[in-house]
C-alpha cells in the first residue's frame, strides 16, 4: 500500500549516533530478542525472535530542531524507542503503510509547526480499516497550514512510533 503521508523512521544518521549515545547520555544495552514484537524505529517493522536490538532514549523534537533551527522549548520530549542494534537498512520497500496499526490500538496524533511548538492533537482509536483510518487522521492534521509535522504516538506508554511530514 503506498501512502499519502508516508511515515519516517529515525533517520539513519541519528540512528549512528544513538547507537553510540542516546539522547539521555547513556550507551546503549544492545541484547539478543527472545520474544519478538518489540517496534523498531529504524525499520518501521516488529522485530522477530533472534534480532539483536537496543531500547534508546530518543528527543525527536530536539533533532529535528537542531537541523532546521526551530525552537521546541518545554515540547521537546524524549523516550524509549526500540531500534536494532547495527545498521538494518531502513524500511524495506516503498512505504508498506503504517505500521504497528492493529484494530483497536490507541494512537496520539500530535501535530507541531516549524517552530517545533505543538498545535493540536488527536486520539485515534484504530478501527478494521486501520490504514484507511490513519490516513484520514493525518489529512485532518495537514488541513491545518501551520502543521508542518505529525508524531504518532502509542498511549499506552506514550512510545514516540514515527514521524509524518507536510508532503
């Protein structure tokens, strides 16, 4: 399924750095998984039983701000995100559609401006249709001309899952 909004992985730069030093200052912990399932940033896939994989401490806002000179003040956040340990590639393909978009999951949608500062947000209680879903969700989002990027968030933890740009 090709995308309208296609979602963005951690950008394979940060992720260099991030397995060095995340962005709380710590080395990461890289370890074998045993279990599969955990949702990796890197590669927008769940990670399957043998992947070597890191749970990092990753500021979005903060690297983004950083590239383009904006300013996120008291929105810059920073959390766990679950990436493989060495360099995977990326994405496979031509933007599968979103991931991690199981009927029933709840999503936060948050929508900031080019200044980083936030604008709006949306929750998002995944239906059948999920993708049909999330792509309305994120066409509602960039109506609004100040929107310059969309985070989606799981509620359950509040894990950051990926980021969508104004097209």
């Amino acid at each position: 399924m090709t995308t309208t909004f296609p979602p963005v992985p951690i950008p394979s730069a940060t992720l260099r750095e991030l397995r060095v030093r995340d962005d709380a200052g710590k080395p990461p912990s890289p370890y074998t998984d045993d279990e599969g399932g955990a949702p990796l940033r890197c590669c927008l896939r769940s990670s399957t039983v043998g992947d070597r994989i890191a749970l990092l401490s990753y500021a979005p806002l903060r690297r983004w701000a950083a590239r383009t000179g904006a300013d996120p003040g008291a929105y810059d956040e920073q959390g766990p995100v679950f990436v493989h340990a060495e360099d995977c590639g990326g994405p496979a393909g031509e933007h599968p559609g979103y991931p991690w978009a199981r009927p029933g999951a709840l999503r936060v949608l948050r929508r900031y401006d080019s200044r980083g500062h936030i604008t709006g947000g949306r929750l998002l209680e995944l239906p059948d249709d999920a993708q049909a879903a999330f792509a309305h969700a994120l066409a509602e989002a960039f109506a609004d001309p100040v929107t310059a990027q969309v985070h989606v968030r799981a509620v359950e933890y509040g894990c950051y899952h990926f980021r969508v740009d104004r097209p």
